[in-house]
C-alpha cells in the first residue's frame, strides 16, 4: 500500500492501511450497508443536507461520488472509518456513493480511469494512490479527484489527512499514568514521518505526566501480517513494558498484550471490544466533516484544491472511550489535556524539544511548523529504538 519514501519536505503526511490485492466493489461496508457493484453505485436517497443544499450540481445532475480502498473495509481501521463517512455523505447530502475495495496499487491507475469515466468525484483513500491519481486527474480535469496522505495537487487534484498526533499525545498520557514501571511498548508499522510523529507523540504524552517514562519501538514493516505483528508484540512484552500501543488496524497486538495482562491501544477505531479488561484507549478518526464540506463545496462550485490537514478541532481526529478499568483520575487527566488541545492553548510539540542524541528541535517558546511533522524523521529523547532507512 504505501511505499517506504525518504521525504526531506512533503507537503501531506503517509496515511493507509493494510496491504492487499485484487479490485472488487464490497458487500462488506461500515453499519452493514451494501456497497454497489463496480460500475454501479448505492444512494441513500436522501434529498438534501441539512444546510438545504441540493443533491446535485451547479449544472442539475445529481453528484455521484466513488471512493477506492486498498483492503477490505472490515469492521475497525482506516477503511472502516472512511467509509462511514461515505455513508454519512450519503445522508447529509443525498449524493450517489460507491466503493471499491480491494484495489491493488498496481491496478489502481486501470481503476481510476474507468471511474473518471462514470463519477464526479473521486476518493482515493491510501498514499500508494497518489502517481496513478495525478495521472487520471491530468487526463480528465472535470472530475474532481481527493488523495489521502498524498503531497501531489492540482486544480481537480486536492489532498487531506489527519492530525492524529494530536490524540496520540492523550493516549500516551493514559499510558504513562497507568504504566506502574515507566516501562512502555510501541509497535510501529513503517518508519514514515507520520507514524514517527504519532510515537514521538505518545512518548511526549507519556513524559509530561511520568518524566521517567521510557518508550521502546519495534517495527513490524507491515500494514497486515497477524503472525509478524505477534512476534513484534510478544517481543516488547518480554521485556517487561506494561503498556503496549501499535500502529496497526488489526487487533493482533492488542488481543497480544491482553494475553500478558498489559493494558493495549489500537488504532484508527474504538478497539474495546477486542479486549475489554485491558483495553486503553487509541486514536480514532470521523471523516464525515471533511467529506461533507468537500463535496458541499464541489456541490456549490466554490471548490478549490488544496491540502486538507485536520484535527481535534475540526472534529477530524479524537480518542476512543478510555477502557472500562481505567481509573478516574486518569480519565480525568487526559480529558482536560484534551480541551486545552481543543481551546488551541496546548501544541503537542511546542519546545523544548530534543531529540535522542540532545539535539534541540524546537526551542522553548517556540513549536514545530506543519512542515517539519509532516517531514518527521527524528525520535524524541526516551525513546528507544531507531528509525531505519
């Protein structure tokens, strides 16, 4: 799915999921809904938005819009998450939806292209997407084409991710509090500036409430490998860590750190479920704000392409329901942190800051630019562990 870049500056922080082939429409969507065939599309039949907005274009045809995954849009993850966003689009703004699982990003410029011929509006949801989705929106400038995670624009070409840094600053405050030896876990997927920055902000987080509080990183070097992910888990927990968080849609290294009794994060959706007694707490996105301003946008013809980065504020990113056996005063804590984020009083990564060798990275008073996070290939000081090439 995405491909291990070096990156001095990017404009768009990498965001996919799983790894996978084929191309299919789904019968397997997010609230059970039915997905249409590949050259069809499902409609929720709703007239209007709730700002009165009319389902159909500046030109009276009524918007039909596709979005394309890479894996399966299963029951939690990314996937899961984009697509009930589409359902919700659906239902604000009575436009036609499709998606299409499943799509290799060897296939996807063949997939793009046959879209672009039948949709207004197209949804790429994975950062492998991005050169076959520059080429199908040069080709046909009257589709409106959305990468996820990409860094490449054009005037039908916009891009949109997520500031999930944000809620994994809280998840790390969660695991710091409940953490009784300091002694934290991390498995990571790819050592890509995004995910740095989601473990560099969980370690921040674990710091700010335990300053001894050490975080130590494997990689997996996979988005979806149940045995590898196993081995990573199981290979942090023989050391001892008492939490363990995972850069990982499935469950595997959740359901792991259970076994061994240590409290577990997930990613992406609510993962409670997966393991109630020692479930902490994870990242989780609704893409429904973004989706529905896009299209009302595209609706009105008022769009413009650009670079979306949302977050807490924007409603983009949040955290899931701390575990049922999280104490209060941790609830508490991480709660408060968050309206602060929320209030725009408190930048995760406002200085001082430095990374593992002592270097200072962002002076106190001031903080890391978008620029800089979306570029990230450093570790904060406390974690253990290195970034590979």
């Amino acid at each position: 799915m995405k491909k291990i870049l070096t990156l001095i500056v990017i404009v768009f922080s990498v965001f996919s999921v799983l790894t996978a082939c084929g191309g299919k429409a789904s019968d397997n969507t997010a609230a059970g809904a039915a997905t249409a065939t590949a050259g069809a599309s499902t409609s929720a039949g709703a007239a209007a938005s709730s700002s009165g907005s009319p389902s159909e274009t500046t030109g009276g045809k009524k918007l039909k819009v596709a979005f394309v995954y890479a894996t399966p849009i299963g029951e939690t993850g990314w996937n899961y998450e984009m697509d009930r966003g589409r359902l919700a689009l659906e239902k604000e703004l009575g436009v036609e939806t499709m998606a299409m699982d499943n799509v290799a990003e060897s296939d996807a410029g063949r997939v793009f292209e046959d879209l672009a011929q039948k949709y207004d509006v197209i949804f790429g949801t994975t950062f492998g997407y991005m050169d076959a989705m520059n080429a199908a929106a040069e080709k046909h400038p009257d589709v409106k084409f959305l990468h996820a995670t990409g860094y490449k624009t054009l005037p039908n070409l916009g891009v949109y991710a997520g500031r999930e840094y944000q809620s994994n600053y809280l998840v790390g405050m969660a695991a710091g509090m409940v953490s009784k030896n300091g002694k934290l876990g991390y498995v990571g997927t790819f050592p890509i500036p995004e995910v740095i920055s989601a473990i560099n902000a969980f370690a921040l987080g674990a710091q700010s409430v335990n300053p001894n509080a050490q975080v130590s990183v494997v990689w997996s070097n996979t988005w979806f490998d149940p045995t590898t992910e196993k081995q990573a888990a199981d290979s942090l927990l023989d050391t001892g860590v008492d939490v363990l968080a995972a850069y990982h849609d499935a469950p595997t290294i959740l359901q792991a750190s259970a076994e061994r009794g240590v409290w577990g994060s997930g990613k992406d959706s609510d993962m409670s479920k997966y393991a109630p007694d020692t479930y902490l707490t994870n990242f989780v996105w609704n893409w429904t704000p973004y989706f529905v301003e896009t299209v009302r946008a595209i609706q009105d013809g008022t769009w413009q392409a650009g670079a979306y980065y949302g977050g807490m504020k924007e409603g983009v990113t949040d955290i899931a329901p701390l575990g049922k056996n999280v104490p209060q005063d941790v609830k508490d804590a991480v709660e408060a942190k968050k309206q602060e984020i929320l209030a725009g009083a408190f930048d995760v990564f406002a200085g001082p800051i430095k990374d593992q060798v002592g270097t200072e990275r962002a002076a106190k008073g001031k903080a890391l630019t978008d620029e800089e996070i979306l570029a990230m290939n450093w570790f904060v000081q406390g974690i253990q562990g290195k970034i590979e090439s």
